[in-house]
C-alpha cells in the first residue's frame, strides 16, 4: 500500500491510494470532526462510488484529501477538522485549484484566510436535502396528505410485511435491483449504469459496513422495495439508495415511512442526498418539504 502521511501532500511524499475497508476507521475519525457532514462524505458513499468516479485518498494536514479521476481529475473538500487547519499557510491551496463538493462551513473559513484568492459558484445540484425524521414518519397535515393518501393505500390493497435487512437479505435486494434497472425506459444510462455498480459494491460488502441500516417491504413473500442508509451523526441518517417496483401503488411512500419508523426511531434527521440536477428527483426531494439543504461550491483558490 501507498504511504498514507506527511508533512505536506504536494511535496510528492504522500501517494494517494484507492479507499479501503482497513482505512474506514482513520476517514470515519476526520469526518466525524467536519464542522459539516455532507453525504458526499460519508465512508459509504466514498467507499460505494470510489471505482465510478476512480476516487482516491490521502491523510495529511489533520485531513483526509480526496481526489476524483473520472471522468476528469479534481479535488473535493478536505475532510477533517476545519477550524484546527491554518489555511492561509496550507501547502495544497498556496499552489492554488479548483475543488469541488465544497460545504458551505469550509467555504467560508477558506474565504476569511485568503479573501480575494478565493472564488465560488453555488452547485444547486449538489445541495443535500434534509428532513425532520417524526414529520416523514408521521405524515401529520395537509403538506403530507397525498403522501399519506398513498401509504395508506399501499396498506391497504397489499398484503405486506416490513423487514430489517440482513446479510442474508442481501442477495434479494441484489435481484430487485436488477430487475429495477430492466424496468428502466432508459437501462443503458451511465448513469444508472454506476449507480448500479455502486448500490451491488456497497450490497456485497454489508457484513463489513457496521454502520449501514437497511430494510425492505414484501408483498405475498416477494421483495418490492428496499432502502439502505448509512448513520453519519447519533441524530443523523443518510439514505444512500431507494429502490422500489412502482407496479405496487405507493410503494415509495411505503418504504420511505415504514424504514424510518423502523430504523431510525432514535434519530432527528434524515439526509437525502442531491438532486443532481434532475427535474424528476427535484421535485420528488421538495416534495417532502425539506427542513432545510446543505449547501455546497465550487470553489476555486488562486496561487500565491
């Protein structure tokens, strides 16, 4: 394995290495310490997404550094504690660049130490939405009344059980997703053509990910939805991925309330990632009326 610290990651002495499962434990320390905890950043969403985007990663400064090679090389954010770091003095934003993914709090730090050399551009399509977890999984008011039309109906048309997910379970969820790409009109999308290849790496490696919730909804002993999530925070859970056969009405507003209500009891909110831009998924995410977005850059640092 490449050496992973060093004074400095661009004075060639730090080699960035593919994410690994061994490595979980060192990311997992610096992001708990993000004065902000984007989904992008979670270990999951690195560890599902890492031969997708060709992610690589290196410790150096107190942070974890990473850096995407498809289908072009950037930086995301540093990764670690953001107030500790003295970036107006930092080796890596003296040479200047472009980086990506940029959450709003590490933003405004990089803007107070080195002002002028230091411009952004709001990325809408990389906002997180998030959710209050009791109004998702009571439905109360008019806001939520065709979402809870829906679940109800879903109730009571199909003869449905809720499942906690297991490794043993995994391996179903596998199939179902399989059969979700072939219902797609558009199934040879790259697009979706990665995610699938994220959601079965992210699957296949379940007994290793001990942070990772999931659980699934069958009707008549056949699994129509699942829903795999990641907890960031004690208050805080990430829904990475959401599959569900729309033959079953209401089938979303299923899985969306019955995992929350079984899973994530004991947290406060909920994190639904982006909309990446999609009018479809836009309007899917505000439909649920978001509690508030976690706003993110492009931010680019001029050389010294």
């Amino acid at each position: 394995m490449a050496p992973l610290f060093a004074e400095s990651i661009c004075d060639h002495s730090v080699e960035f290495c593919t994410p690994a499962l061994e490595q979980r434990d060192m990311y997992v320390e610096r992001f708990s310490r993000c004065l902000q905890k984007a989904s992008d950043y979670s270990f999951i969403n690195l560890w599902g997404w890492a031969e997708q985007y060709g992610l690589t990663w290196a410790f150096s400064n107190k942070c974890a550094w990473i850096r995407q090679n498809n289908p072009e090389p950037v930086f995301w954010a540093p990764v670690g504690p953001w107030e500790e770091v003295d970036w107006a003095n930092c080796a890596v934003l003296a040479h200047g660049g472009t980086f990506i993914r940029v959450p709003q709090p590490l933003y405004a730090l990089w803007k107070a130490a080195l002002g002028d050399r230091v411009s952004a551009e709001e990325s809408r399509d990389q906002w997180d939405y998030v959710y209050d977890v009791h109004e998702l999984i009571t439905l109360e008011g008019k806001r939520y009344a065709k979402k809870k039309a829906l679940l109800d109906k879903f109730k009571d048309k199909y003869d449905f059980r809720y499942h906690s997910m297991t490794t043993d379970c995994v391996e179903y969820a596998l199939d179902l997703q399989a059969e979700w790409i072939e219902w797609r009109e558009f199934r040879d999308s790259e697009a979706l053509l990665m995610e699938n290849a994220a959601i079965a790496r992210v699957l296949k490696s379940w007994e290793e990910l001990p942070c990772m919730r999931g659980g699934y909804i069958t009707v008549d002993g056949n699994m129509v939805a699942y829903t795999v999530a990641e907890a960031i925070t004690p208050d805080t859970l990430v829904v990475h991925f959401e599959k569900g056969n729309t033959e079953f009405e209401g089938v979303y507003q299923a899985i969306n309330q019955m995992f929350l209500a079984n899973e994530a009891a004991d947290c406060d909110i909920v994190n639904r990632e982006q909309d990446l831009s999609d009018p479809g998924l836009r309007k899917a995410k505000l439909s649920y009326n978001p509690s508030g977005f976690l706003k993110k850059y492009k931010v680019t640092v001029a050389p010294e």
